[in-house]
C-alpha cells in the first residue's frame, strides 16, 4: 500500500512542478523580452505545443498492442525497435513540420 501512497504522490506533485517551473519561466520571460517579442515566443510555443501533439497521436494506442505481447515473451528488443521506429516517426514529422513552416 505504500508503494501506491508514493505513487500517487508522485503522479500529484509532476503536473504542479510543471506548472511551477512553466510559471516561472514565463515571468522570467516577461522581465527581458518586450511585449512584442514575448506574445512572438507564446505563438511560436503555442505552435509547436500543437504539431507536437499531433506527430504523437497514435503512439499511445499502437504501444499497448505491440509492446504488450513483446513484453509477455520477453522480448526487449522487439520494443526497442518499436521504440526506434516510433521516435523516427516522430522527428520525421516534427523535421517535416519545421521545413514546412519555416520562414
């Protein structure tokens, strides 16, 4: 029962540490950049928070079916070449995001 009370615990304390720190940077932002520059950087996150999101979609729900039955057989090296194809996918996409909207 321990081993869930840290769980929890720590499953709790990531999302407010995130925020935290994103919190933090963004003050830090706001004091060195001018109100122009600072609302170009939230666009610019804004849109790769968003194709980032996109170019991930999928990954959660092939891995369940994939890894699952490489890990019931013990294979490692079915999922680390799952996960190399996966991670090629995803910088692919992201490069391919990046040439497109690149000025």
């Amino acid at each position: 029962m321990a081993h869930l009370n840290r769980g929890a615990l720590t499953l709790g304390m990531v999302p407010i540490g995130g925020f935290l720190a994103d919190y933090v940077f963004n003050l830090g932002l706001t004091r060195f950049l001018t109100p122009h520059s600072y609302g170009d950087f939230k666009v610019a996150y804004s849109f790769a928070y968003f194709f980032g999101l996109t170019v991930l979609l999928g990954g959660d729900r092939a891995a369940p079916m994939v890894l699952a039955p490489c890990l019931e057989r013990g294979e490692p090296r079915r999922v680390w070449e799952y996960l190399r194809f996966y991670l090629g996918n995803a910088l692919g996409l992201g490069l391919a995001v990046i040439t497109v909207t690149w000025r």
